[in-house]
C-alpha cells in the first residue's frame, strides 16, 4: 500500500516498486478512468475505484498473489476497507511547497480538475502520516524503492 498526499510521489514509487518486484500495480487514478471514463472525480467516483482495488486486492491475496496499491486512502473508510490487506503501509511525505510545485510542472490534468494548488497545499499541510514514511523529498526514488525492499 503506497499512501500520502497529492503531488507526494506515490504512483511513481508504486510504480518502480512494482516493476522491481514484478507484481501488479493498482492505481486509483486509472483505475477510476478505466472504471469511469469520462466521468468527474468526484468521492463517489473515488469510491467506486477504492472500491473495485480492494475487491482486486482481495482476489489476488487469495490466489497467493501480491500486489502494490497507489492511492491517497485520505478518509479513514477507505482505509479501514483496505487495512486488512495491506501488510505493509508506506506514505510518501512532501512539504506543501514541493506539492504545489509538482503539480504546476504536471500541468492541469482534464481527468483531476478538482486538483487544485489549494487543494495540493492543504493536503501535504494536513496529512497525518502513519507507518513506513519515505520523505520524497529527501530521498531518491531509487532510495525509496530500496527502503521498502527492505521492510518487506
């Protein structure tokens, strides 16, 4: 489970991650754009990918496989939904300043209106980490990707 803010670095940890370890990568974001193409990224339609990830989560566990989900997971439901089968929880952790700056060098995103510098900001200000933290800011991706090997 690869966690934290917007703008934080998770899908491009989860990412390096999952082709280091060859195992699946879950995004809520393109899940949700292959579930709902098209529609607003509304909470509704952010529950529907939380929703489909945990039930890919959950067939993949029971056939002895693994993967890697990439999402904020911000609500506590969403977590609760997923906390069972995440066996390691990893978040990646950046400063307000860093957010706001990644996402203006992303550009807009069509598929994230509702992203905004506000949003970015406030989210990196506010998030309250928990388990294995990786300061995307301090540390490589490369470093990232070693310290959650090593964990696991």
């Amino acid at each position: 489970m690869i966690a934290g803010p917007p703008c934080a670095g998770k899908t491009s940890v989860a990412r390096a991650l999952s082709q280091r370890l060859g195992i699946p990568h879950l995004s809520m974001d393109a899940t949700r754009q292959r579930l709902l193409p098209g529609a607003p990224h509304t909470r509704a339609d952010r529950e529907v990918a939380y929703r489909a990830m945990a039930m890919a989560a959950e067939l993949l566990h029971r056939a002895g496989a693994r993967a890697i989900l990439d999402a904020p997971y911000g609500h506590r439901e969403d977590r609760d939904a997923i906390e069972t089968l995440a066996p390691l929880w990893v978040e990646c952790k950046v400063s307000p300043e860093t957010a706001v700056t990644r996402l203006r060098t992303r550009g807009f995103d069509p598929e994230r209106p509702d992203l905004t510098e506000e949003v970015v900001r406030e989210s990196a200000a506010q998030w309250e980490y928990r388990g294995l933290v990786l300061d995307t800011e301090a540390l490589s991706l490369e470093e990232c990707v070693k310290t959650v090997e090593a964990v696991l």
